[in-house]
C-alpha cells in the first residue's frame, strides 16, 4: 500500500506546480458551464418542463456535474503511455515493483483528486450557489459509482494507449475515440437523448459506467435495486477490462522491439 501512497503523492506534488493550467482550466469551465447552462435554458423555454426524462433542474444539474467531473476522469492515460512508450521511458517502468496499470492508476488518482479539488469543486460550488446545482440524492453510493467509473475510464483509456506498442502513433486514435467516447459515456448530454437503437447497443457497452451511471445516481434516476444492478455492472466491465489490458500488454512486450525483442 505504501508505494501506492508514494505514487498518489508524487502525482499530488506534480500537479500542484501548474497552477496556470488550474486557472485556465476554471476559466474555460466557467464559460462552457454558463454556455450551456443558457443554451438548455433556452431549449426549456421552447421545449417543455421535461426533456428526455429530465426537468430542467435536473438537467442542468446533470450538466454541471459532468462538467465539474470531466477534468477528473483519467482521459490523458492513453498520451501519457503512448509518450513513455515512444521515448522508451516504459522500460524504466517496468523495473518498478508495481505492474504497470497499476502505476498509471495511481498515478491517476492523486491527478483526479488534486483536479477535483482545484478545479472541479470550484465550478460546481459556483453552480450550487449561482445556477441552483442540487447536491445528490445519496452521496456514498455516487462516490462509489463514481470510483468505479473512474477505474473503467481508466482501463478504456489504458487499452487505447497500449496500441502505441502495435503502431509508431496514436494520437489519430485517441482523438477519435475520446470524441465517440464522449457522447457514448452520457457526459455532453444525457443517453436518454440518443436515439433508441444506440441507446439499445449502449447498454451493454463499459462506456456509460464514466459519467450516465454516476451522474444518474447523483440525481436519483438510479436508486434502490437498480443501484445495485449499475454498480455489478461497473465492477464487472473493470475485471473484462482489466483481461483485456493484461492480454495486450504481454502481445505488445512480445512485438515491441524496446525490450530487445
């Protein structure tokens, strides 16, 4: 446990340095934030009081959230491993006495905790206080969904990254799969949105588990049984996803010519 401590905390001190991009990043939040804050209004006000399931609290709430949450999910894993696969720096990583997700993982989190605290709580307590953000309908279970989410959005991006052992570039991959990704987690809009048939293959997709899962328990269209149901499903596409990463890592230490191979 220590040395993933070491890990959060070595994240922590890294993160903390920048302080330009946590001004950058509120910034840019607060204008997206206030965007569509006013825009859905709009749709509201020539819409109707419910929208996709949604009022328009609940709505604008489940905007903000995402929005305050974005910064936090672990979608620079994919740059970061495809870089340190580029430059050779992963054969450093694998001396370390920790397997290599793993290191990226933690990693991550001290970088989610240190974004959610500098950058994401800002812009949700101005939207508490200033655009009427309501607080979850039950906290622990939504920290938990969160949590889980936050792991299988690692583990999705993690994969994506692990191609860089296959190909001398991945960042036409990333793009593309951090742009379809977006729409398919539920963090622009709500899935409810989407036409039926999408939403049908959705379903059964790891992608919704990142933002629609917990952002839907957040507002309590996720509660009682089928808490438990969305959660199972979150545990379970870490353990599918999780398979998949170990079974292309040991592909691409097999292929890729930094061992010597």
């Amino acid at each position: 446990m220590n040395k993933y401590m070491k890990l959060i905390a070595m994240s922590f001190k890294e993160n903390t340095v920048y302080r330009s991009k946590v001004i950058l990043y509120i910034i840019g939040g607060l204008i997206q934030v206030f965007m569509y804050y006013y825009i859905w209004n709009a749709v509201f006000d020539n819409g109707g009081n419910v929208i996709g399931g949604y009022s328009r609290l609940e709505f604008i709430t489940y905007i903000i959230v995402s929005f305050s949450l974005s910064g936090v999910m672990p979608s620079s894993v994919s740059n970061a491993l495809s870089k340190d696969v580029r430059t050779g720096d992963i054969v450093s990583l694998m001396t370390k006495p920790i397997s290599i997700d793993y290191y990226y993982l933690f990693y991550n989190i001290g970088d989610g905790i240190i974004t959610g605290i500098f950058m994401g709580l800002p812009l949700f307590i101005i939207g508490y206080f200033y655009l009427g953000v309501m607080l979850p309908y039950n906290i622990l279970t939504f920290i938990i969904s969160l949590a889980l989410g936050f792991v299988v959005v690692f583990y999705l991006n993690f994969i994506i990254g692990q191609l860089s052992f296959f190909t001398t570039s991945v960042v036409g991959i990333v793009i593309a799969y951090q742009s379809v990704s977006m729409f398919l987690s539920g963090s622009i809009v709500p899935l409810s949105l989407l036409p039926g048939s999408v939403r049908t293959v959705i379903e059964v997709l790891p992608f919704k588990s990142g933002f629609s899962i917990p952002l839907n328990i957040y507002l309590g269209k996720i509660s009682g049984e089928e808490v438990v149901y969305n959660i199972l499903f979150q545990v379970m596409w870490i353990f599918i996803l999780k398979f998949l990463s170990d079974r292309i890592y040991k592909l691409g230490l097999e292929k890729n010519s930094i061992l010597g191979g």
